[in-house]
C-alpha cells in the first residue's frame, strides 16, 4: 500500500479507525517555517461532524504534535502529528466481516488483505483518515499563506441544490476553516434541509465541491507526467467518495467550440494574463497566473438505514444489509477542508519542485 | 520537468515537435515479454491524423526499436523507441515566439522556461509527444491481454453528437486500433459531419471519450495515495486538452441518493461482484473485478482558423492572431487510442505493484 | 529532508532525542505477515546500551504499535512504531547551541536549519533514532527469515583488535540479536578491554562491522541504479559513524590480479554457483545466489570527555569543548543490530521489486 | 530494472552493448543552462580506451543530441543523448550464451532474465553504457562550474602502485577529462608498466580511485535516507567493477580514538570550518563545506587471456574459458571520467532538492 503523496513536500498517513491513534508524518519541510496550533485546531474543526445532518461518532480530535517543531517554528526534521482514537465502539463490531456494506471499501478490502483487514469501522479506509490529512495541509497552507497563495473550498451543490459558483477573483477567505461552507447562506439553508430530508428516509445525499487556489504564479506544473490538473486529481481522489474531477469549464468545453473554449490573451497591469478563465487557470499542464478552480463530485455517502441487497462475506451467500454504526447522511460539507488540506499539500510540492529545477539554472 | 510515469513500470518521454526525434523509454519491464512490432504499428496507425477531418501534416510514425528487444521479446532492459520528425516546417515559424496562441501552452511553456523553450510547434508540448507514448502503451497492452486484460477507449460524444455508451460487459475488442472509435457506425457519421462543419467555419469541436478496462482482478489499486482513480487521472490529464475525468456514473452520483448510487453486492458464478456498475469497478480506491470504466472531457482543439485576440509576446501588447501552421478541428478521436495507452501503462503498473507487497506474504 | 527508504517496503522515520517520542511509519507491507513484538523487543535489547562500555542513559524502549497490526499479524495498512522518549535530560543543554562537538552533526545541522534545529542531543541526528528502525527491521526479518532469508552482522574489529571473519556458510544465527556480537568469545574479551581502556583515557574508539545476508536467490538487484551493493550502501551509511563499505574482498580486491580476484563458477548440487566468494554475493550488481557479504568501517564515537578545540557558534569564537552528557565510548557493537535491520528493510524491497517486474512477464 | 538516478535532476540509461545505439535521458533541467558539445566530447575522450593498455574495441563515440537543447542551451525538456554503437563485432558471439565469464555478470543477468538476456558483449551490463553517463555527466558538471563546484577523480593506486593524494584543497582542475589522470607523472609511468605487465602475463590489474568535490556550501545532504556518503555510494556502485568506498579516513578512522579522528572546528575567514577533513567533508550526512573527498575500489577487470574455470551454461557442466573479444588489461583510469560524472549528478539533484526544500521557508 502506499500511502505517502509528494516529491520534496510528503505526507505519510497511517492508523485505523478502531486503533489506538491515527496520524501522519510530513517531511520535506525546511526550518523556520511558523507553525500555529490554533489554525491545526481550526482546520480540524472545521473537518468535524457538526449537528443533526452528521455522524454521532464524535471525536475530539486532540492531536499531539510528536516530532518537527521546535519553539513554534519546523526544526527542518519530520513533522509527525497524532490523533488519538477516542469515541470508538468496537463493540459494534463481531469477530469478522459479515456483511458487506454497499458502496463501501469492505469488499475490496477484504480481497485486498487476504481476509484480513481491520474492518471495524473501515479500518484504515476510513474517512476518519482524513483528519491527520487535515492537520497535515494547515501546516503547509500557513506557509502558502505567507507567499501569498491562498485555498479554499465551498459546496457548489448538495443534493441538487446549488449555490453559485466562485467569481472569477475566487473569495476563497471567506469559507476557510467553515464547517459548511457557502457562498451565499440562503443556498447553505436548502442544501441543509435536502439533508435532513434524506435523513429522514434514511438515505444521504452527494454534491459537488468547487475548489479554488490564488496566488499560484504563472508556469508551474509539468506538461506530460507532472501537469497540475493530474497531480491535484491524483490527491483528490484520495477524499473518500470523490468520483469525478473538472478543471475550469471542464465537461462543459466537451460541448463547446474552440472559438468559445479558448481563452484570449491580454496585457493587464503590465502582465499576460488570460481574459476569461475557462481552462481553470492551467494550460499545457502549467499554471497561467489566474486562479486555479475545479469541481469535485462527491457521491452520496455509502452508509444509509434503508435496507440494501448484498453478500454475507463469511457464507458467501446473498442477503440484506441495515446500516450498523452511526453515520453522516452527508459528507459533502466535511469534505471541503480535506480537499482545501490536499491540494494545499499539492501546491506546497508543485512550487518546491518549480525551485529545485531553477537551482542550476540560475 | 517530470517525464516519468509509473513506479514499477515506468515510461519516460523525450522530445520535441520540431526536432530530430521524439521518444520514449520503458524500463520495468522483465525479460521474455513478446512485442510485436505490427501491434506497436497498428497502434501508431489508430493515432495518425486521417481524411479531410484531420491535420495535414502526415508523418509516417515509422519507429526504431533502439534497445530493450532481442527475437522478438524483452530481455530485460529498458525499451527505447524513436520516431523521428520527419514532415517538420520549421520555416513556419519565426526566429522568436511572437503571437501567443490562445488554449495552447505558448504562454505557460514560455514563462515556466525563462522564454528559452523551442517553441515550433509547441515543442515538447506538442501533442505530437503521444506517438511514443502509443508505441509504450502498445508493448505494454499485449502483455496484459496475455492476462486477459483488454482496454478500449470510444469516442462518447464529439460536439454534441452523442454514441452509447459501453455496456455493462464493454467491447473493447471492437474498438481497438480503430482510426476513428464508436459502437455505432451512425453516430460516427453525424460527429465525422459536426468536425467537417466546425471545420469550414474555420473552428474546431471536442468530446467525450469513454475508456473500459476489462479483466482486472478485485482488490488492485491502494486507498489513499494510489487510487485507482488517482492513478489513472494523473495520466489521463497528461493527454492534451483533457479537462475533466469521472468514474461510473461520476458526476451523476452527485445527485443520486445513497439507496440509488450504491451498487449490491450479490454472489454469482461463486463469486461476489456488484450487480451494477455505479461506481465505475472502484470502490475505496480498489478494483471491484468488474470492468473498470471512465469518461475524460476533450476540449475543442485550440488552433482555429478565426480571429482571436491575443498578446505578442515579443512587444507585450494586445494584438490578434489567425491560426497559422496545419491543424486539426477535432482530436477526440486521435486521443482515444493514447488514452488506452497510458491506461495500459498504469494498469500494469498497478499488477506490478500489488505483485510486489505479494512477495513477502506468501 | 527525506527520512523514506525503499521503493515498495518503505521505512519512514520522524521523531528527536529529546521530542516526546521517536518512531517510524513502515509502509507496503501485505496483509498477513506475522509480526512477533518479542522479536522487536529482542532487537531493541540488542541495540541498547550495556554495562561500562555504554551510555548511562538507559531508555527501556518500550515501544508501541500505533497501527498495522491485527491479531498478530500485518493487515496491510501502514505499520506505526512509537517509542517514548523516557530519560531526556534536557536540562544539560542551555537556551541554545554553543559549542559545536567536533565530529557531530552540530555545525552541519545548524547551518542546514538556518540555526532552528532541535539540537538537544542531536535532535533528529541522534544515534537514538536508530531505535525504531531495530524495530521495523525485525517485524521484515521475520518475514524474510520465513523465505529462508537470515541476516547478521557480528564485529570484525574493534580498536584494532580483530575477530575472525564469516566463513563461505556464514553462521548469521549465532549472532543475531546478541548485544555483543562476535564469533569468537576471546577476541570480544579483548575488544571490551580495548573498549574500557578508551573510556579511562576519555576517549573513544571505532571498529568494522561484518555483515551477512544468506538464502537470497540468484539475480536480485540490477546492473546500474539498483545495485545490490548501491543500495545496501545507500542505507549503510544511514547508520552514523560509518565512513565505509567493501564487499567481498572489497578493497583488496584492487591490489589483486584479475586471475586471483575472479571466482570461478563451477556446477554444484546441480546449480551453478562461484568456488570462491571475494564479489560478495554480488557479480554486475546482481545477486549470484552466494551469500552477500560487506564490511563497514564505523568510526570512533565522536563525543569524549578530552578537551578538543572548537567553535562557539553563538559568538563565533574559537574555543574548547569537553564533552557534555552521557555517552558511548564506542557505539560499534551497538550498530550492528542496526545494520542488520537496515539490510533487512533493502533486501525485503529488492525481492518485492523483482516479483514486481516478473508481474507482466509470468 | 531500474536505470534512473535522481529525484529532480534525473538520467535514465538505455542500450546495449550491440545494439543499434546506446543512451540516456536527463530530466529535470531547467531551460537556459549552457550546453557545449565539446564539452560532452572532451569527457567522452576521456572516457574511451588509449593506446597498448586498452581494448581494441575503438568506438568513435560520436553523439547525437536528440531533444532537449535549442541553440546551445537547455530548453527545458528532457536532454536525449544518443551514441552509436560502431565497432561491434557480434559475429564474434554465437547463437547462445554458452560459457559463462568469470567476475563477469553473465550468470546473474541469465539468471534474472530468464536466459533472454542480450548476451553479446555483456549486453546492457556492459562498461559501454558507462559512455552515455558521462555524456550527461558533461552537461551537468559545466552547470555546476558555473556556481563554482568543481569535481576531479585521479587514481590513487593500480597494481599496488600508488599516487600522492589530494591535497587539503584539492586540484580537481589538473585531473579533468585527463585519459589517465595522475597527479604525478612518475607514479602514471608506473602504473602503466605494470598495466603492461599484467596484459603480457594474459591477465589484469586494478585500483583506487580518489574524487574530490569543491565548492559545494555547508548543509548539504540529509542525516538518514539522503546521506551524502549514501547518495554518492549508491551512484558510485554503479560503476562497474567497483566493489568499495570510503569517505575521508574511511576504513582508517575505525582503527583510530575519537581524540584522533575529530576534526577540530575553527573560525577562518569569517566562516566556521574544520581544521582537518578526517571526515571527507560530510557529518551527520551532510557538507561540511569542506571538499567532499571519497576513494572507491576497482577490482580488476574479469575478462583475461588465462585459462580459467567455469561452467558451460548450456550444457550444465564444468569446463574452461580463455577470454574470447577484445578487451581492457584496466580499466581503472577509463572508471576515473565515469565517477566524476556520476558524482556530479548527484551533488546537482542534492543541490535541487536542498532548494526545493527552502522554497517554503524562505
């Protein structure tokens, strides 16, 4: 298995949803790069269960930073954060894997690990993986920050309820570190609702997420095995339920002419820059100085109370499943700050990259 | 610059449009794999530009195995392929880069290369850079059909003319090294008619393309960092003017329940597999068994025949361009054949992987 | 920093002297492979400190699984060894660097960290770190010994008092694990004595390591950036205070005519094998199914309790240094449980390697 | 098989021995630095056999740049150097491998690749690959000068015959692209008498090789996996026939007390430095900002003119060999080019990724 992301910038993820702790080692990070508790504390927040439309797992999330940080600052050597699995039921759980759960990884896990996996609670597929990803990409965004690069991600749509999508200067601030985050709060209201909804029947819901990156200067990335839109994809698929990915207008250019498609050049502010942002600021694979913004889609989370056809894994027979454990009828909204943490982490390795080849160069 | 794909089996691509030749190495490969170079010519052939729908620069793509095959089969070390430039215009270019082609990568290749990149014909971004990547994918894909893994990609949707889409078992045999890739001759048809259209308004079109991957055993891929989806996104994105990618029913499943997107899990033929296909054969970044399935968006070629503003570089201001060079107004067609490339070389590298955490279990 | 080795087996270590806890993230590892934590403690014993010879800081390195680890037994996620930092002395170190201990890592982590490093103890330089990767060799060398793969590394001189070398059928059994380990009691005798007389002058002493692998295949490794001697090299010199490595005759080997140096193959046992070992196991970087065999030169510990002349960093004055903390006056015996665990980690990534390529060939 | 070096500044080697041409790919330069052709050939000169005390084998090793450099510079895009293979004499071989070569890789390499590797003139394992690394070496190494870092390889010892060694502040400026680089004529007069020798008696000789790197800053290089001793080491085996390495003393500091083998630091010229560079320029894994100095063991060359013992491959017997092809009584001075363009590769991607890793922070 691999679980490390990166060239220079690498994070390394590790722990189960039933174990001891969860956590992450990120290396490649220089010294003196300033390190807030608070902002950890903020992104892990924001990343949380929140009332009625989530999980009644609740965990606290108290992370303990182990190693890397040296009075505030990185100390040049690996940062490893660990969070403690507090609220967990194995109990919920028999001695095997029974019942294979729809839309879930228990399956192929299962095949994966030759029968033995942790399953309790997904084991190490758990979504709950994703906190020591969080913790990981505040680290990296506080220091994109200071350079001027700023990321952030709202709910474009949930349930079929939209919102409006960023505006060609993407106000990414406004939903940093918020645990539902929306551009306009009365879309927030009905997106809300469609969840409970489905909450009600039992079922969930998916939606979309629309991710923006300012900052970022023009010519980074790779052409062939490198361009930003396949690295930030290749993160992104890592957010549990992500199943698809468009940059700019993304499947809509399928459609369109290259009359239309195209975005023209101009000379503003004594700098080349394109008039419109169809291509979701990357060209060539490189970045074109606009913003970088694409689209997510989430699918609706696996786990319903509705009863669903599957397999008894032990007897290898057809049966019914009910969903057993507490879940979120909705993962979308928790799901924006580990996109914003991913492609934080991108960004961080993109730019280290850009500077390591211009080293000879110069 | 990164021009390596793969951990294991691993493709690194060289060259420019206007240059001696372009190439590729592929080293992961054991010894005693066959390589027909028939296979690598078909292949070659389904990539060429074709008919009035198409450039008019026609190159033979004849190639030259340079290293890596002895009789007939792999002996171990790398696979070098050259193809040399052979119908180039240099002439058509100027001593310098002057007029920014708008939805081309002139811009970003120009910043990202202190404005010293070999800008004729797009250079190494030149989509002509996929002729190698094709003759790798070619070795690679008679390996895996020796496992009974067969890869097809179709055109899905050229300018709004819609084909349909591969059924629940894909055949993939029937579009393999075809020149212009659909399930039904009608619809073909009507899309050859929509680029001929785009083309004497002196525009271009683009599409969709549909990519099934069959024979693929359960429990492939890696959750986090190495999602099947992750892994073949990365690559997807390196063919020219793909813009978005979704698995299954991608963006769809964002506004499906979770009752409705879920696939049961039932047993048939003693063994368990998904009664439907939602998710596209991967569930939890794993291969399900069922045929891994997945669209990419093509924007319209950029080159056009009209008007469009711009910048010239060299004087740093506003100006227009008319497309200058041959060109095709439409490549949906010609990616096909390099998307199923580099999905073979991903794949591979994916059974060679999980053959190597095999090693130490067993 | 990079702190991963191996390409599919990767080991991945974080933690300082003097943090809360030090530890590593071993990554690729199959489900199913049992892991003993009797067989870790057992290496750990063997890398701690013993009697006169050694430091006073006695740390129980008691170690904790984070994760992994099912019933006994790998379960195909990331494996996460945590050990507690648990007799720090951090008071013996002052505000902030002073005087830099000649043949440390002081002055070139200073510099390196833009003076921000944890230099407590050497922080993430320490010798200490080598703890977790005991740990993680010895959940590898289980594994690997159940393929009939055995590694050990006995002391081949210490103070210039010899022991005898490994004969052509190393007996690798008779020193794992041993905190000590020769192959002849009275040479060790003679080496502690060599030892204690360097600690009553305040001095140190160094020596050379003797390492063996047994039970490797013929034709693991490859010809040019994978070499089985670059690559045990590579993580060798991971072990501070080694300055060198020879395998086989190594050395001696350039003062030989190729007559004498050549090992003649010959038919045995119906295989083919070499009459003689001096390449060390390894002809063209590959693996010739004999044992592998290499020396490491390990230089005195660098900390001694004699005035030395140095630099105060934070005046930038020249000055002197006698030696603070607690320390070893020779850390030979004590690395080569290291080594051997380091050997294990690239070994068990080479196998995984080599059933990687055979994947598409089989 | 892995034949790619680096993680920014990558080479990727292909070809062999008879086979239409041989090669590499350097990936990761950056646009705008500097290529001379005469440069690559003043190394490839250096490399190619002379006179009475080499092979007969004479390839004009004439190279063709394929990609990669416009009008005398870095375009950006990987370099790809094509040399020709034209003096070989494959007739010379028969149908199959049959007898094997004593210290020679073709046991090995059969056995890894099935008996279908190219056995002709040891195929991809032959020292013939060694003239495309030194080709990439050049390009590097005139970068490199250009931030004022210099590298040199002499030889230190052939036959027993030994040379003075570097001074403290190496002249690495003497030695360069020198076919037999002695720094005193009279220890070079004889040690080609002995080379004589040795090819008079049908039989061969080898040596040390001592490198100097100079003018690489302090803070270089990284503690654990990223070494400078580990990253130089892993290239220098690569090498063929050298079989050890040792940085500073080497295996000299084992036998020496710490009060010995410290080098004491000192304030010279407003910077910090060691007074004496026991270490070879590297603590902790990392420069000193001394020169980095390393001596590597070449064994003899395995193919003589004496009857030796061995096995017929294709029979499974024992039997003899006389060398059969042309061949090389040393190859220690031919190796001396060969390191230095390795270590240059390497010290340009440690340099890389050091300022990939200050991006952020700085």
């Amino acid at each position: 298995m691999n679980n490390t992301l990166g060239r220079i910038i690498r994070v390394t993820l590790f722990g189960e949803s039933h174990g001891a702790s969860i956590g992450a080692v990120i290396d490649g990070l220089h010294a003196m790069i300033p390190v807030k508790e608070d902002e950890i504390a903020s992104a892990l927040m924001a990343r949380r269960p929140v009332g009625a439309i989530s999980t009644a797992r609740r965990e606290a999330d108290r992370f303990q930073i182990v190693s890397g940080i040296f009075r505030g600052m990185t100390n040049g050597s690996p940062v490893c954060i660990l969070i403690p699995n507090e609220d967990t039921r194995s109990e919920d759980y028999g001695e095997n894997l029974t019942l294979l759960r729809p839309g879930h990884a228990d399956f192929t896990s299962h095949i994966r690990n030759y029968g033995h996996e942790d399953f309790r609670g997904g084991g190490h597929f758990s979504g709950r993986l994703t906190a020591p990803l969080v913790a990981a990409g505040a680290v990296v965004r506080s220091a994109l920050e200071a350079k001027g690069i700023k990321i952030g991600t709202h709910i474009l749509e949930i349930a079929g309820v939209s919102d409006r999508a960023f505006e060609s200067v993407p106000d990414v601030e406004s939903v940093k570190y918020s645990s539902f985050p929306v551009l306009t709060e009365e879309a927030g209201e009905k997106m809300r609702a469609a969840i409970e909804a489905a909450r009600a029947d039992g079922d969930s819901v998916g939606g979309v997420l629309e991710t923006a990156v300012t900052g970022v200067p023009a010519g980074v990335g790779d052409p062939w095995f490198g361009t930003v839109e396949g690295q930030l994809s290749y993160a992104a698929f890592s957010v549990p339920a992500v199943k698809g990915i468009e940059f700019g207008r993304g499947f809509a250019l399928s459609h369109m002419r290259g009359s239309e498609a195209n975005d023209p050049f101009t000379v503003a502010d004594h700098r080349v820059r394109t008039a419109t942002n169809n291509c979701g600021g990357v060209l060539g694979g490189l970045t074109t100085g606009s913003p970088i913004v694409f689209k997510t889609a989430v699918k609706p989370t696996p786990t319903i109370s509705k009863e669903q056809k599957t397999v008894d894994i032990s007897k290898g027979e057809d049966t019914v499943i009910f969903s057993r454990g507490r879940h979120d009828p909705c993962i979308v909204h928790r799901a924006a700050v580990v996109m914003s943490s991913l492609t934080a982490l991108v960004v961080a390795d993109m730019l280290a990259v850009k500077a390591a080849e211009q080293e000879l160069a110069l």
